[in-house]
C-alpha cells in the first residue's frame, strides 16, 4: 500500500477499534448498570465488527469469506440494537420484552448462514440477503426516529433546548443513520465510504462531547442534571403548570390506558425528567398524580344532579374497573363513593 492508502486504512479501522474498546466499557466498566448501556455496548461491538469486515476486504480481497460471513450477519443486528437503545434510553420497556427483537433476527441469520453460506452463494448475498438487511436495518432507524419525534421537535423549537443526554441520543441516531448512507453510497461509489464514514461520526462525536462537557464525566457518569436533587422551584412551578393545563383541559385522566410516556411526548420531554420531577418534587408516582384527577373529577360528579351511577361515575373519570374505583376513592378521600355523596349532596 502508498502512503495514502496506509493512512486511509489507519483511519478506518481506528474508528472500528475504537468502538470495541467503547464498547467493553460500556458493558463491562460503565458505572451505570443500565439496560441501555448494554444495547449501546452491542450496538458498538456489532457496527464495529461489520466495519472491520468492510475495511480488511477493501484492503484484502481475498479475505477468509467466513470472515465475511461474521460481518454481514452483525449488520443484521445493527438496527434491533440502535432502536433498543433508544426506546430504553428514552422509555421503558417491558423485561425480555428486548429479545422478540434479537432472537429472531439472530435465528434467522444462523439458518442463513448454516443453508446458504456466503462463500457458496455469493451472488445471492451481494444481489439480495444484503440488501434486505440494509432494508431492514432502515426500518428500524424509521421506528427509532419516531421515538425520538419529540426530541427533534424540540431541536427545532426556539423556546426549548435539548438537554445533555437528549443531545447525545440524538447524535447516535444520526451517526447510525449516517453510516448506514454511507453504505449505500459506497455501494456505487468506493466500498470504504461505509468504514470511513463510521471513523468520522465516531471521532466527531467524541471531540464534541470533550469539547462540550469539558471537566465533566463524560457519557453522563457522574453529571446528570436532575441526578439525587429537585428541579429547582422555579423550573419546577413553570412545569408543574404546564402538566396541571394539558391534563385538566384536555382531560387526559379520562383515558384509563393512560401512561406516562404518553403525557411526555405531548410535553416534549423525556418520561425520565416527568418521573423525577413526580417523585422528587412532588413525591408521588404517576398513576397516584392522575388518580387524584380522576378522584376530583368524581367528587364533582358524585355532587352534581345527574343520572349516573356510582360504578359510572368511576368510569367516566377514567378507572377501569368499579372495585379500582371504589378502592382508590377511598384511599384518597378516606370515605366511600356513597359516603362522599351522602355527605355533600
């Protein structure tokens, strides 16, 4: 190789080497055991592996093709990992709720593998099992970018800024999202683009954060913003306003399915900042705030002339079933449904 293409090679490949490293810190050596540092720590190890691949047979064509078998079949869990990692940093999601991401794809990809292997069937990986991975890993990045709509929303707000964390979820998206254009650019242009564009996201990234974050921890150790303390009263009083007018007004309360995450995606916030701020602010947890809605709501009615019943009441407010009702009025109220209506009509 010329010097060029030493320095072309050094360049992609450092990126991908890097991302292994990052990659066994995240799983290994994070501080935080979250679950989505650990699909970020795959999401890394799988993109990495895939680069490798792309950078040693552009260099070494005649690499081992079960080699490249490995690298094609990583690119298949690119995308379930991205949006994983998303969905938990943003959302929660159900426990092992994850593999019916992972399992199949991995299932499918062994079967692949072990019935039509890439150095038997070159053709049919090149003209169509990669491109329907390249699909299905774009459709993934569609359904993680629906997840990140409020926070992309809330890019382009001039009364709003992203926080730390929301900033760097954002920039994984498009980093993904970048390299897997490069790919197909690569495909008509040079096969290095991918690699390449990998190394460069990967080093953009990093430098931003350093430059940004400066003596703070980097990848939100140590420094998270509403970490072990309040959101200060003011911030606090200004949101509490804002929660208190979308759910009376529109009477979200009346939806017994109601979730948490529903109401922070119509705030333009993460589930996580309206979690902290019921529980370290308010002391209380969401399905104990909405409740108490639905129990004003209900203490109107119940004094209000109207043709309900009692069981109709709770399911006008928003309970779905009559003993919910009954056994959460209580709770509230200290009385009865009858005993409140008994008492103030």
């Amino acid at each position: 190789m010329n010097l060029e293409q030493q320095l072309l090679f050094i360049f992609s490949a450092l990126g991908a080497i890097n991302g292994f490293f990052l990659s066994l810190y995240f799983a290994f050596f994070s501080k935080q055991k979250q679950l989505s540092n650990y699909f970020l720590s795959a999401l890394l190890f799988v993109l990495s592996v895939r680069i490798i691949k792309s950078v040693f047979f552009y260099f070494n064509p005649n690499l081992s093709e079960v080699f490249i078998q490995i690298g094609l079949s990583a690119c298949a869990l690119i995308g379930p990992f991205l949006f994983l990692y998303i969905k938990t940093t943003i959302s929660d999601i159900r426990p092992y709720r994850w593999l019916l991401h992972i399992i199949p794809v991995t299932l499918l990809v062994l079967i692949l593998a072990i019935l039509y292997p890439y150095w038997s069937y070159k053709t049919l990986w090149s003209r169509y099992i990669v491109k329907i991975i390249y699909l299905q890993w774009f459709v993934y990045i569609v359904f993680a970018g629906l997840y990140l709509k409020p926070l992309l929303r809330k890019l382009f707000a001039k009364e709003s800024r992203l926080k730390d964390t929301e900033i760097w979820v954002v920039s994984v998206f498009v980093g993904i999202l970048s390299i897997l254009l490069g790919y197909i650019i690569g495909s008509y242009t040079s096969y290095i683009v991918g690699a390449f564009s990998f190394s460069f996201v990967f080093y953009l990234m990093v430098l931003f954060w350093v430059f940004k974050r400066k003596k703070n921890s980097l990848f939100f150790e140590e420094h998270v913003k509403y970490a072990n303390k309040k959101i200060n009263s003011d911030e606090a009083s200004s949101f509490r306003a804002d929660l208190d007018t979308l759910i009376a007004e529109n009477e979200l309360f009346k939806n017994p399915n109601l979730k948490l995450n529903d109401v922070a995606n119509q705030l333009n916030i993460l589930p996580h900042y309206l979690s902290q701020f019921l529980n370290d602010n308010l002391g209380k947890s969401f399905s104990l705030f909405i409740n108490e809605y639905r129990i004003e709501e209900a203490k109107r009615l119940l004094t209000k002339k109207n043709e309900y019943t009692t069981e109709a009441i709770g399911y006008e407010c928003g309970f779905n079933s009559k003993s919910t009702f009954f056994t959460t009025f209580k709770k509230i109220t200290g009385v009865t449904p009858a005993g409140y209506k008994s008492n103030n009509v």
